[in-house]
C-alpha cells in the first residue's frame, strides 16, 4: 500500500518518534541549488524571489524531504555589526572583523530587532514565500547560526582563550550571541518552518570546561523552538564523540542531532538513541561528487551502520559540483524499499 502521506507530515512524524516508509533525507542544498539554476550565489542571497524559487525549484527536481535554508553564518554575523567580504560570488561571504575584539563588550552593541538587519529580512521574505505553496508539503527547515560559531564572529579567535581562561567578557559574548539565535529562530517559527538547524562549526575547538557556557545558551533556543510546535536539530563538524555526548546529554529539549567530519557511525547512532534524539548521518562531500556506485554504496554502508530513529543529510551544503544524476540515484534508491532490507 502506497503511503499517502506529505513529507512534511513525515518528517513531523519521524520527529514525534513515530516510523516512517524510508529514511528522509535532509540536505542542505543552498549553494547547489543556485549553481542548478545557473545564477551567482550572491544573487540568489541578496533576492528573496531568486532564493525562494532556487529552493523551491531544487526540492521539486529531486523531491527530498526538506527546503532548508542556505547554511551561511555571516547572515547573523553581519545583522550584528561584522564587516563582510564577497570574495567569490559563488559563495557566501566571508566575515572580516570582529566587533567586540579587543575588550568592547556585548553592551556596546545594540543587538535589538536583529531579524529586520543586513540580509536576514531577505531569508526571511524568503521562507514566507515558500510557506504559502511548497510548504503546505514539503517541510521547511530555517538554519540559524549557533551560539558559539556567531561570538567567535563577533570576538575574534581569542573567544576560545579567554574561555578556557574563565573570563567573564567572553561567557558574556557567548550569552549574547545565544540571544542573537535565539531571535532569529523565533522569526523563522513565525514562518512556520517545521525545522529549526542550529548550526555551530565551532563549538567542536572548546574544551569540557567550557561547556556550560554554550549549552547554557543553547537550552534557551531549544525551549522556544518546541513552544512553537517545531523540531530542532544541532548541527556541527568535526566534534569528537565525547563532545557529541556531552550535547546529546546536555541540551534539553534538542529533538535531534547531526555531525560531520567521519566519525563512527554506529556510535553516535548509539548516543542519539540512548539520549532520544533522532541522529542525521551525513553523507560524505567525497560521495556525492564521485560516481553514481559511490553515493549508493556509501549510502547502504551507511545504513548498515545506523539504527533507531535516524535521517540522511549532507556533510554541510551540497558541493556545487555534484552532479545531479548523483542527487537522483541517492532518492532512486531511498525509494526502492528493497535497497533497505
């Protein structure tokens, strides 16, 4: 019997805790989707209209389970007050100053109405748009930046320092930043997006002792996200599997959690179930740009590996040199219920 289901609906339900046909996959499909459409990243960044249709045009070429938002941590960054540099037009900016380095404080910012700064209303417009048609279903996935990636924007390299150092700047500096997060994922619950990513590239260089510090701030956004009614989902790259506990074990309220960076499998399978996190196997960037035989091979490795309540998504963003005949195979095969036995 064919399922009759969205994928909206079945994404909700397989972070309800319910079974789902097959697993979904998730990627993240910013950048790709613009080289798809054979436009320059910027543009489609700085267009609502380019960015809604790129996404929405992508999710419909190969019918994945998500549109999620490009994966672009200058967004916060830059509605804060950093300097950001377009030095390649087929990427997102990179962020070039630091506006709380050298001993200014968080006070010294004024972070109020952060979602109506920089490029952040042109994502947001953006969602709006593609909750009125797509996102009836198809879910929706806004990615914000995390805590600790956004302070070490807004301090500079020396946040991991004065961390492990116990300074009082930089835990204030991390706090705020989590407040930071924690506005622009309310305006994208505001949307009624289904997902809410946290993405934090950096908390992988702190050390145990400052834990806390981002955990602390974390916690606040998770509580907002499922007041809202939506599924959150951590994150990071190149985490050890202590550090990976350590936030499946820490972080209340986090429905879900997803690592890069070649790590054991079926041990980080093991510490999502044991925390009762749904766990996102990310398919290797190496995979997708190969040969067809590569990304079905790695992906039923992958499955081999994984067990309790898991999804499939991408080692950050699609490389925009993945061939698209790749992203077909990989859905050909999730489809074909007898690739899972």
């Amino acid at each position: 019997m064919v399922n009759s289901s969205t994928s909206k609906e079945l994404v909700r339900s397989m972070f309800a805790g319910k079974k789902v046909p097959r697993p979904r996959f998730m990627p993240f499909a910013g950048t790709f989707a613009a080289a798809l459409r054979q436009i320059p990243v910027r543009d489609m960044l700085e267009d609502p209209t380019l960015l809604a249709n790129s996404l929405q045009d992508a999710q419909a070429l190969f019918s994945y389970d998500t549109i999620a938002t490009a994966l672009d941590s200058s967004l916060e960054a830059e509605a804060c007050g950093c300097e950001v540099d377009w030095e390649d037009d087929n990427r997102p900016p990179t962020v070039t100053s630091h506006p709380l380095a050298e001993g200014r404080r968080p006070a010294d910012l004024d972070l109020s109405g952060i979602e109506k700064r920089g490029r952040l209303p042109i994502v947001l417009e953006a969602i709006r748009r593609l909750s009125l048609v797509p996102g009836k279903h198809v879910a929706l996935a806004g990615t914000v930046t995390g805590p600790v990636a956004l302070a070490r924007h807004l301090m500079g390299d020396c946040l991991f320092d004065d961390l492990r150092q116990g300074k009082e700047q930089a835990k204030e500096v991390v706090a705020s930043a989590a407040k930071v997060t924690l506005s622009v994922a309310r305006a994208y619950c505001d949307q009624k997006v289904d997902v809410i990513v946290i993405a934090d590239e950096a908390l992988s260089r702190l050390d145990a002792s400052s834990y806390e510090v981002a955990f602390a701030g974390l916690r606040s956004v998770t509580k907002v996200i499922r007041f809202y009614g939506a599924s959150s989902v951590f994150l990071t790259r190149d985490c050890t599997g202590d550090q990976i506990r350590s936030i499946a074990s820490s972080v209340a309220g986090l429905d879900g959690i997803a690592a890069d960076g070649g790590l054991d499998l079926a041990e980080l399978s093991d510490i999502a179930a044991r925390a009762g996190l749904c766990f996102g196997a990310s398919i290797p960037s190496a995979a997708l740009l190969g040969s067809l035989s590569d990304v079905t091979d790695r992906v039923r490795d992958m499955l081999a590996k994984v067990g309790g309540r898991y999804f499939l998504t991408t080692g950050w963003e699609i490389p925009m040199a993945t061939p698209a005949e790749n992203i077909h195979a990989l859905m050909a095969y999730l489809e074909d219920s007898s690739g899972l036995d």
